[in-house]
RNA sequence: GCCCAGAUAGCUCAGUCGGUAGAGCAUUUCACUCGUAAUGAAAAGGUCCAGGGUUCGAUUCCCUGUCUGGGCUCCA
C-alpha cells in the first residue's frame, strides 16, 4: 500500500495509506494545520484541495474553520441523512445530496408517493445520530461502470447518473452534476460506504469516520425537480446545516432568527406600514400612511437628485395597445410575464411591463438633434408583471411596483462617459441610504435569447467594461444573463447582517432604437441612430423600500423615519406643555406628535421604542419650569 | 406553473375525537397621574378564508378555488 507523507507546520511528518481512506483529514476537525498543509509537498509535486493523486485517488484535508472543510463535512453529513432515509424508509429512493451554503440537502422519493413530515425529520435525525455515534468508517471504492449499475439496479436516479458518466455527457460545472461530475473517468465509477448495505456515488473526499459529524440540525422538506426540470419527477427534499462545532451551529441558527425578525413582511405588519389585502389578489400590496411616508421621503429624495442630475420628468399610462409591444419586441420575448391581454373596440391592450417603448415615443415625438444628447428621461413607472404565482414573495417580489427608470439616448461614442458618470450617480444615491459595500455584475449575451447582430453586442459589452474600468469599480462577469435586448451591468449591495441584494441596473440598448427607428441629426447633418441606456437605481421603489427595512430592522434613519419624534408628558398637568412643544417642532418641520398620559410614562416608552421613533422626549415638571425636555434617543443612527 | 405546509378576534396563537369557540397583546370605558421598555378592573370584538360535498348537524371530514409560507422552476 502505497503511503502519502505530509508534513506538518511544526516539522512533524504524518503518513496515510493511500487509497484505503482516500479522505486525508487532519487529526481532528477544527485543527488548524490543515491550512499549512494544503501547501505541503506530496511525492515531490505541488497539490491542491481536491486534486487527484495516484490513479484517481482523491486526496483532501479539512480543517473545522476552512470552507473546504466544512463542505466535506455537509456532504459527509448528506450521505449519513441518506443511509438513515434509506434505513427508515426501505425502497426509498434516493438521487443527489450536495453541500451548498451553509449546509446540504439529499432529495428522494419514497415508495407509494409518500411525503416526508415533520415527524419523519425528527426520526431521520435520530437515526443519523445512531449512525454517528456508532463511527462508521468511509471508504472508498471503484466499480467498473457495469457492475455499478448491478450494485444501484434498484435505484433509478443513481442508474441515470451512471449512464450519463460512463457516456461522457456529465457535465462537472452543472448543478445537478455537483454529484456526479467527478465521479469517474467513464471507465470506473468511485463510490463510498460506511456500512456494507450503505453505499452512495460520489466523488469524495469524506471524513475518515461519522463520529466527525454531530453538529447538524435537518431544517425544512421541500419539493424539487428531479435535475431541475420542470417536466421531470417532483422529489422530495430534506435541507439540513452542518457546523464543525456546537458553538458555530448556533451561531447559524441564531443569525437565522435575526434575519427572520427583520424579515420585511413582518416588519411591515408590526410597524403599520403596508399589507397585502387577500382581497387584491396576489403580489399587490397597499401603502399605509407610515409606510407611504417613508416611501415618499424616498421619492422626493430621488426627484431631487435626478433634477439635479440632468434628469427631465415624464409620465406615461399604465396600458397600451399590443401594437406598441409588438413593435418593442415584449410580445414576442416575455408574454409569459405580461398580465393577459383585454381585447378592446380598437386593439388589444396590455398593462406595461415596462416603460421604455413609451420613453421610445417620447423621443420620437419629434426631431433630435445631436446636441440634445444624451437626453435623459426619468419616470416613477407604475408596471405590472405576472410573475408566476409560487414565486411571490412580500415586496421583493411583487406583480404590480414602481420603478425609478430612466432610459438615457446618446450618440454612440457618448456610452462609456455617461456610463461612468451613472454609476458615480447610482453609488452616489445608495451611499445616501446606508449602504456602503458594492458589488458589480457584468451580464452578457444569452446565446438563446437575443437580438441585434453580435458586433453591436460586443461594441456595446466593451463599452460597459470600460466604464466600469474607467469608474475603477470591479465586477464579476455573469456568462449569458443579459437580457434579450443588449447586456447590462448589476449593483449589488451588502445590507447590514451581510446578505447581498442585486438593486440597481445599467443596461445597455441598441435593440429599441433600432425598433423604433430612432435617430438623431447630427453635426455632420445626416441622421445618426442614437443608443439608448435603461437605468434603475432603486430597481423598484418597492423592493427597494423592502431591503432597506430590513437593512435597518425596521428603524429607519431619522430623515426618512414615518415618526421622527414623540413626546411624553409625565402626568397629566404636563399634557399641555407637551402639545406646545410638538407644536414647535412641527413648525420647525419635524414629525412629531404626543402620547398623552392614559398610560404609565414606562408603557408609552415602551411603545415608543417598538415603534422605533428615533427620539422620545418626556417632559415633568422641572421641564415645564425651565422650558427644557428630556431627550431619549433610539440610539444607533 | 410544480411539491409540501398553512388560513380561527386588529396582531400572535390555542382549541373543537363533527354539536357555531378561547388566551395574551391591541381597542373602548372606568379607576390610577405616575420621570425613562408592560398599573389594575371591566367591556366590546368572530360568516373559524370562500364555494360545493358527506352528515340530523361542518369552523372541524372530503373536493375545488383564493391567499400565505418554505422550496423547485422562473425572474425582461
């Protein structure tokens, strides 16, 4: 048996039988040599995590705070949740179980068209914690591809697996290959066990034993498309997170209980701002007045930038006839997401999905001369998208909402510079409401979805890069996520408790110009076709307003605060005193009303402070006497 | 659209093995007038999501629909 030596930081050397245990773990999880040693020199030649080693066999280490580590431990995890399935349910059958972020899901179907319950997950967990604490070794294995379809003969999924790998149409970079993708050559395929009946398809690398994991919790049942299909099987998935600890378990599960009382929706309901009546029908939402003035403030604020920004207002309906979209190119790209069509005396009517064929009008309402350009439209656009019902969520995604949209025209040549200077705009405008961590996306041409001829796609994807370069912004590039009309640039932000939220938009257009044959007259005196910019900053007014409540946990900073102060007389003799300070603070324009004394002083503080006013002022006696006020502020603005 | 789970007072939820329901908070009234995160008492508050079926009787069981939640798929 052939030996891998690694050396340790401390000068030590280790040895591992390779190929017996091809999973190299560090002595315990959570050790930190495993870092050093992922430089170590093995047989003489450099390795990495995860690279094969002596005819296929996989060597790895984990260490408990690495990313590496963890992901083996998830998926170690995902195939002690599938041997207890397998055990608790015989002939269940069971497909791919990956690690993904914070932690892993299997996906099975059980005999008869049986569903999991909760019941079932606590009985799953038990029986995992058997197989834990009972340190069943994992072993490595390879089978000639026959014998592995004998072996899975029972197990459609696996055997599906298997044929696409021994035919060399796996693909390792696709989701649903995550298993799969590494999992042999096409000759043989590599499986694991820990128990003789328990064996799984998988590439490895594993935990040298199950007593390494313990520190897991299953979370929900959910359904999911057998490879992703929407044609295909429905399975049924079990999600579960691993930690390398009890302390990091629970500081995951204590992060998910904070996000979940920020979650918007509910915010929403306990602040009084907006709600979803049943009666409206899905994805619509009203607009309290608390709510409604905090949008506002939001509006008038963006009005005012874009004033200043060069920007010149417009309004447009909310319908038009179908003609209009046929021409835009909607109807015969994205009917699927407009809302169905109203046959009238004259057409057929749609509501807008979007506002830039009216924008096109607009521009061409008459003649354009170069030196109008770029003229930059900017509308709150109403818009209406029937978004499919199962994926309606609050106001992050909603049918009916708001866009702060501009479509910018220019002269070709004029792109690069107006794109630099909008995103200086767009970050501009995010850093005024609290976010300061960006992130940009480069999404490029769909090669299934497009229009306009690919020297156009290129010139306008140079134009955008070197914008963002010229901006000195970094960004990823997102092969194919453009839309079908030219490619665009996406500004994430980071909110306060780390999640990232795609908000703003850059997206570059050559196609609607060409559509709507629009032109300019240009110094040269013949008519040029200007290129058109579409831009969101908020994206929507609504998701908008969504992330930043959660951003803030429901207490906005005091300029855009529904309430930005109340005062509280001690007792009813200082109810009057308390009036003429509102009063005065309302004519000095702030927000301000009073709680009159009914209550205890200590349960109208209380609710102050669970409305998150940013300031409560309590007034007595010696106020009244002195004319002062006692200040309590919310703290953390 | 698909899978699973829900919908009971304004909110959060309990309950009814099928005999039309209850708590806390909020609301209203009364008492208390209080100096920095819940004073006490009483009252009022419900088509138990909607429609159909089974049943002597349905909020409860079944079916359909609507809406919500978690996923999948989708996201111009």
């Amino acid at each position: 048996m052939a030996q891998i030596t690694i050396s340790l930081p401390d000068g030590s050397q280790r040895s591992y039988d390779e190929g017996a245990t091809t999973a190299v773990v560090a002595s315990s999880i959570g050790s930190r040599l495993a870092k050093a040693a992922v430089a170590a020199n093995v047989d003489g030649e450099e390795w990495d995590l995860g690279r094969p080693l002596h005819d296929g066999a996989l060597v790895a280490i984990i260490t408990g705070d690495s990313d590496e580590g963890r992901h083996v431990l998830r998926h170690s995890t995902a195939h002690v949740m599938a041997q207890a399935v397998t055990q608790l349910f015989p002939g269940a059958k069971y497909s791919i179980g990956p690690a993904i972020n914070d932690g892993f899901y299997y996906d099975f179907e059980l005999p008869g068209g049986r569903t999991f319950t909760e019941a079932d997950l606590d009985a799953i967990d038990e029986r995992m914690r058997a197989i834990v604490k009972a340190d069943q070794p994992f072993t490595r294995d390879e089978l000639p591809a026959a014998e592995a379809l004998r072996v899975f003969a029972d197990q459609p999924y696996k055997c599906e697996i298997i044929e696409r790998v021994s035919s060399g149409s796996a693909d390792p970079t696709d989701i649903d290959d995550l298993d799969s993708g590494e999992i042999g050559s096409g000759e043989t395929i590599s499986v694991y066990r820990n128990t003789p009946e328990f064996l799984d398809l998988c590439r490895g690398p594993h935990v040298p034993s199950t007593s390494k994991l313990g520190h897991f919790k299953l979370m929900k049942v959910a359904g999911a498309y057998w490879r992703g299909n929407e044609k295909g099987p429905m399975l049924q998935r079990i999600y579960g997170t691993a930690w390398e600890s009890k302390s990091a378990l629970d500081e995951h599960l204590h992060r998910l209980a904070e996000a979940e009382k920020r979650d918007h929706r509910k915010l929403a309901v306990e602040l009084d701002l907006l709600s979803f009546p049943h009666e409206l029908g899905g994805g619509l939402a009203v607009w309290h007045p608390k709510g409604a003035i905090v949008r506002k403030l939001m509006e008038d604020y963006s009005r005012e930038r874009h004033t200043n920004g060069g920007y010149q207002f417009v309004f447009t309906p909310h319908l038009a006839n179908g003609n209009l979209f046929q021409t835009s190119g909607h109807l015969d790209f994205y009917k699927d997401g407009m809302y169905p069509p109203m046959e009238m005396d004259n057409g057929t009517y749609y509501m807008k999905p979007m506002n830039c064929p009216m924008h096109c009008l607009i521009y061409r309402s008459r003649q354009r001369s170069y030196r109008e350009l770029p003229l930059r439209l900017f509308e709150l656009g109403n818009v209406y998208r029937y978004e499919r019902a199962g994926t309606l969520h609050g106001l992050m995604r909603i049918r009916g909402f708001t866009q702060d949209d501009s479509h910018i025209f220019c002269m070709p040549e004029q792109a690069a510079d107006e794109i630099a200077s909008l995103l200086d705009f767009v970050m501009s405008v995010l850093r005024a409401f609290g976010f300061t961590d960006f992130t940009a996306n480069l999404s490029t041409k769909d090669p299934k979805k497009y229009v306009g001829d690919d020297a156009a796609w290129d010139d306008a994807t140079v134009a955008l890069r070197s914008a963002m370069e010229k901006y000195g912004l970094e960004y990823k590039i997102k092969e194919g996520d453009a839309a079908f009309y030219g490619p665009k640039i996406d500004i994430d932000v980071r909110d306060a408790i780390g999640r990232t939220w795609q908000l703003s938009t850059i997206q570059y257009d050559f196609n609607l110009p060409e559509r709507f044959e629009l032109e300019y007259v240009g110094a040269d005196n013949a008519r040029h076709r200007p290129i058109m910019l579409h831009r969101a900053l908020f994206g929507s007014v609504e998701r908008f307003f969504g992330v930043l409540l959660e951003h803030y946990a429901g207490a906005f900073p005091t300029w855009m605060a529904p309430l930005q102060a109340r005062v509280l007389p001690v007792a009813e003799g200082h109810e009057a005193y308390a009036h003429e300070v509102a009063a005065r603070l309302r004519s000095e324009g702030i927000r301000a009303d009073v709680a009159d004394s009914a209550d205890q002083l200590g349960k109208r503080i209380r609710a102050a402070k669970l409305d998150k006013i940013p300031y409560v002022l309590v007034v007595g006696d010696s106020d009244v006497a002195a004319s002062t006020l006692g200040v309590n502020p919310r703290g953390g603005d």
